[in-house]
C-alpha cells in the first residue's frame, strides 16, 4: 500500500526526543527573542526629545531669550551650554556634544523692534537624519508661530488650524509600534533557524542517507521533522504576545484568535523557508549562514524599521516577496488597528501560497539534489 | 507483481545491463550481475568507479537509465517502495542519532519499518541478544566505541527481517578484532539463509567473501568467486606462473626486474614484488640475474594469486583497452 506519509509518527516522536534531550538550545533560542524585545521594547524611543543644543546668544536682550525659552519648552531641545563665539558652536557640533546650535545675532531685537526680519542661525548635525528631520521641523514652525504672532492683532485665530490627531497610538509609544513587528522578525529567527538546524544536522551525521532508504517518504519526514517546530514557533507566538502586552502594555485592539490563526500560514512559511534552506546546506555554518540572508531582507524589507512606502520602486516590488511584510501588516493590524478578518485574509492567503510554494520547491530540491545526489 | 515473475525466483539480486547516466558522464556502463540468496557478496572497486550508484540503482533512490534489476523479486523501476521494506542498508559512518540511546535508536528504526508494537518488542530483544548489546541499551549511541557503533547500526538495519543487507563499508575505521567479530556475525546470518552486498577495500575481506565482482569506472571487470576469479586467462596466462621477490631494495629491484626479458608485469606488494614470468625463466635464473645487478633478495617463491593480484592484473588490462580505444 502507497502511502504518502509514511514514517511520519516515527520521525515526529524523534524529533521530540532531540529536542528533549537539547533542552538548551530550545531553552535560548526562546529566551533570545524576549530578551530582544527588552532591548527593543526599552530601549529604544523613536520620538526625538531633549536634543543636545548649544547656543551662542549675541544678543542677549529679553526677546532673545523669549525665543529661547520658546526653543527649551517644545521639548525637543535640551540647551547644554551657553557660549560665547561661532567657533565654540561649531566646535560643539564636531565634537558630538550637540546636534544643533543655534545663534541669534547681536541686531536681533534690533530688528525685530523695527519690523525688520531678524534672522536666526540654526546650525543642524545631519549625520543621523532622523533627529536633523525633527530639529528642521520645529525650529521652522517656532519661527513662523513667533513671526504670526508679531503680525496678527491680539486676539486672532488662525485662517486654517490644523489639528492631527493620532490613531491607533495616541501616545506616539515606541514599543507599540515596534513590537508587532518584531514579532514577525522573532517568530521568523526561531522558526527558520530550528528547521534548517534539525535537518541539517542529519545530512551531517548521514542519517538522512539513510532515512531515504527506508520506507520513509519524503512528506512523511519533512512534516514529521515540521511539526515538532511548528509547536514550538508557536508556543514562542504565544510567549512574544504575552510579554507584550503584560510587560510592555501594548493594547490589542483586534481579536488574539484571528492574531493567532493567520500566525499558522507565516510559521508554516518560515519552516519552509528552513527547509529549502536545509536542502541547499550541507554544513550548520552553512546553514547560518543562508538563515542570515533570509532574515535581513526581513528586517530592512518588510516595513518593520523603515516604511514600505517610501521605498524605491525595486525595493517595494521586492518587498512584497517578502513573507515578514504580510505577517506585520497582519500583526499591526489587529494589535494596533484593531482591524478583521475582512482587512487581513488577503495576507494570511499570500503567506499560505508562499509557505506551499516553498515547501513544494523545497521537496523537489531533496528529490533532485539530495537524494539523488 | 506481474514483473515478478520474469524474475528467475532463486536470485537475490539480478542486474541486467544497468546504465546510470548523469548528463553526459556515464557512471555505470551496462553492468550485469546475480546475487544468490544466502551469498556473500563483495562488490569492490576503487573510489568514484560506481559503487554507490549501483547501490543507490538497486535500492530505488537513483532511476536506471537503462537495463533492469529485480531486488528479491520485485523490480526496483516499478516497486521501490516494497524493495525499501525488504532489505536492510548500513552506511559507513553507522548512521546513528548520537543524542539517542541505544534502545532509542532501535525503536526509532523499528517503527520506520512499521513494525507493531509486540512485533518491534520481540525484535529489538533478539537483536539486543544477538549483537551483545544488553550491557549499553540506556547508554547515548554517542558514548559507544566503533565497534559497538557497528553492531548497533548493524542492528537497527535488521530489525525489520530483511532477507538482504546492503553493508557499504561496513568495516571503515574499526579495529582489527571489532572487524574479526563482524564477520563472524555474517557467517552466521548468511548460514540463515540472509544474504549480503559488501563494499569494502580490504582484500582479506574480499577473500572472505563466496562471490566478489570488481567495478572499475562504471565497467564490472570482474564477477565470480574467489578462486574462479584467480584461475582467470587474464590473471593467470597459459605458460605464465608468478613469483614473489622478497629484498630490501624493492623500488630498484622493481625497475630493473620489469626490464628483463620473460618479466609479464611486476608490482610491489610491502617488502616484496610480485611478478609474472614465462615458464621458460628459472626462478634460479632470476635470483642470478638480479644478484649479478647488486640486489640483495632475501627470498623468491612461486605464490598462488591473490584477490589484489588479480584486481591489479584485471585493472592494467582494461586501461590498456580504454587507451586503446581513446587512439
């Protein structure tokens, strides 16, 4: 009798004594990705404050340090020093002791007492774009607020107020916007790494030459070698959600089981991805290696640092092919926007294709290059 | 199971004409053997000359470009599956999981074969009796020497009763005595009626083999018993006998003796040289020559081929026809 799947039962109890008896590369490769989401979670506050500021203040008069304490209060501006000649300010910049300096010539109050236009020198480090991006913007809008002040008779409103108001995350909370994400990135580490790992180690040992001469058939010991992982990927799902939203209090908006059914379709990708991977390898450095080329696309590729959005045409086209760009879209969208099933099939049915594609891909690469090798 | 039955029904294995081609390199070149049941058989031949893929051909791993084999009846082009299921394989490095114990490693193997529960119980204690396994079935396959690496492995592959074993270098890297025991074992198991496919490099094992067949670049050169083999008009021409030359000199006593006239072929075999000579030369007349050129010899004797004698012989000879063929 044919059948498909044979030798699956005896692969899969394996594999869970392997994993069993290497309690300690189970145990880190679940305990690594909290602790990068410690790093990421606290650590890192993508809301620019308290930029390091110096100021060489010619002028000295009150209007000067009107504008001043106008600077200090937006909050983005941290003056560290006071000094006396442009060269100190520049030398400051250089030296990495502020990111901006901001000068205010000796006519200054002169000037603005006559209605002329006084000029204010902000000079901005632009070695991290991010920060230069935010110095630009609100010493620009300070400057035309101060200037509409001085126009407008007291009392006036504005012709057209602009009021944003931020969905999702009223609070601008770095890790709300970054966890989700990292979700992805983490599951994908894991998942990927575990497989190739486990497969790999057989071609190593020579098992695997001989496992294709026993009755064993090929979907029978990749699904067998699979499973294990899958449970593992996402009981690691599980502990990511949890620590997010008890640790890092990241509300989810939307509905955990959606969240957790589409995760199915992504570690099913990720496995694959490990499996192909593992057909290619024959060392476990070489397998590292392969794993790497994989996760880096995911993480500068998939929107989860830089927006999709704005990238050049090639490298949007390219992120589409990436599976970690569905599977934050579907993250952020049910953690943050709170949306549904109707919103999301679409990604949960591109990551399905990719993960059978690969999978499919990969078993006729073992036919072909391992098996027959 | 109509193809079966063109299969003579006493062969175990029964190769006709295999071809093994990989774009345009043919690795096996139209190869033809029979395997009886209960023989065991040393199929030798130097490194990349084919072995593997007529092992991969008869398992059902590799398709056969052209020509037929019926592994214990069932023909491996249409039954790859039921061939799986009755024959054993030992690769050289054992093929063990390191981090399971013994008995782990034994029911592992027993369910891939599908054996039932009280089926695979019964076995694996035959087993653990029969290789002497008793004193290690908690231990990590990992902590065992190469000998008992060897035997595990050997066991793992019969749990499931094969009827023919494929062992592909079974004895690469283990001591002299694990080796001695290993063969003992398949004297055994081959007296029950099991039959063997043995790769292996060392000659004395290939003179303990009942039938042994040499490949040499895809071509079999040779295919018989031992002594059918040494008996060869190829190895042993009418009119010829070989000698072994027993000196301490044997590089220069090498070029001269292959200068002499009635001198077939020379090679060195450790301290001594092997030769064939015409009948007409006197082994008086060749330890005269020899000492008259300033070779001490310890010793000459007529000697009775060897299994390497002859593989050498048969080697020469089909790479004088392969450079013939080139020009």
């Amino acid at each position: 009798m044919y059948n498909g799947f044979r030798g699956f039962r005896a692969v899969f109890y394996k594999e869970i004594l392997h994993v069993r008896r290497d309690f300690g590369t189970l145990f880190f490769s679940l305990i690594i990705p909290l602790l990068q989401m410690v790093l990421l979670g606290f650590g890192i506050d993508t809301n620019v404050r308290q930029v390091n500021t110096v100021v060489y203040n010619a002028d000295g008069r009150r209007e000067s340090r009107e504008l001043l304490d106008r600077l200090k209060n937006s909050d983005t501006f941290h003056i560290i020093r006071y000094v006396e000649s442009d060269h100190d300010i520049n030398d400051a910049i250089i030296s990495g002791h502020a990111r901006v300096g901001v000068k205010i010539p000796v006519d200054y109050s002169d000037k603005l007492l006559h209605g002329q236009s006084a000029q204010v020198l902000v000079l901005i480090d632009g070695s991290d774009s991010t920060v230069a991006g935010i110095a630009i913007n609100v010493t620009t809008s300070i400057g035309l607020d101060e200037s509409l002040r001085r126009v407008l008779p007291d009392r006036a409103t504005f012709a057209v107020d602009m009021r944003p108001q931020l969905l999702f995350n009223p609070d601008s909370r770095s890790p709300n916007f970054f966890l989700p994400g990292l979700t992805a990135i983490l599951l994908l580490n894991v998942t990927t790494f575990l497989t190739a790992f486990a497969i790999v180690r057989e071609k190593e040992r020579g098992t695997l030459e001989q496992l294709f001469v026993t009755p064993v058939q090929p979907y029978g010991l990749l699904l067998g070698k699979l499973l294990p992982y899958f449970g593992i990927g996402f009981f690691e799902l599980c502990l990511i959600l949890t620590a997010m939203r008890f640790a890092f209090r990241v509300p989810i908006h939307g509905s955990v089981i959606l969240l957790a059914f589409l995760s199915l379709p992504y570690i099913f990708v990720s496995l694959s991805l490990g499996i192909l991977i593992s057909s290619k390898a024959n060392s476990q450095g070489e397998a590292m290696q392969l794993a790497f080329l994989t996760i880096l696309p995911s993480i500068f590729f998939s929107g989860y640092i830089f927006p999709r959005e704005t990238m050049p045409l090639v490298f949007r086209m390219l992120s589409y092919l990436v599976p970690a760009s569905y599977f934050i879209n579907i993250t952020r969208g049910v953690i943050l926007r709170g949306a549904g099933v109707q919103h999301l099939w679409i990604d949960g049915l591109a990551l399905f294709a990719m993960g059978a594609f690969l999978l499919t891909v990969a078993a006729r690469r073992f036919r072909n290059k391992v098996i027959m090798a | 199971m109509s193809t079966a039955s063109q299969n003579p029904p006493e062969a175990s294995i029964s190769a006709e004409h295999l071809v093994r081609r990989f774009g345009q390199f043919t690795a096996v070149n139209d190869v033809s053997f029979r395997v009886e049941k209960g023989e065991i058989f040393g199929f030798l031949g130097p490194n990349g000359s084919g072995k593997t893929t007529v092992i991969k051909m008869l398992t059902g791993l590799l398709p056969l470009s052209e020509g037929s084999a019926w592994v214990e009846g069932l023909d491996v082009r249409t039954n790859s599956e039921d061939v799986r299921l009755r024959i054993g394989y030992m690769s050289q490095n054992f093929s063990l999981y390191p981090d399971l114990t013994v008995m782990e490693n034994l029911q592992f193997y027993g369910r891939v074969y599908g054996l039932d529960p009280a089926r695979l119980k019964r076995r694996i204690e035959e087993t653990i009796q029969l290789n002497g396994l008793g004193p290690y079935t908690d231990r990590l396959s990992a902590r065992l020497s190469g000998g008992w690496k060897q035997r595990l492995a050997l066991g793992c592959a019969m749990l499931h009763e094969p009827k023919l074993l494929f062992l592909d270098e079974p004895t690469a890297g283990i001591d002299p005595v694990a080796r001695r025991q290993l063969w003992d074992l398949l004297f055994e198991l081959s007296a029950h009626g099991i039959t063997f496919f043995v790769t292996t490099h060392y000659m004395d094992e290939a003179e303990r083999c009942s039938h042994v067949a040499y490949i040499y670049y895809g071509k079999l050169i040779a295919d018989g018993t031992p002594n059918s083999l040494r008996e060869l008009p190829d190895v042993q021409p009418d009119g010829t006998y070989r000698v072994e030359i027993t000196t301490p000199e044997v590089t220069r006593a090498l070029r001269f003796t292959r200068t002499l006239p009635g001198i077939r072929s020379a090679t060195i075999f450790g301290q001594s040289i092997h030769a064939l000579i015409d009948q007409h030369l006197e082994l008086d007349d060749l330890r005269a020559q020899l000492s008259k050129n300033g070779i001490a010899v310890a010793e000459i004797r007529p000697l009775a081929p060897s299994l390497e004698d002859v593989f050498v012989e048969l080697t020469y000879k089909h790479q004088a026809l392969l450079e013939a063929a080139r020009v």
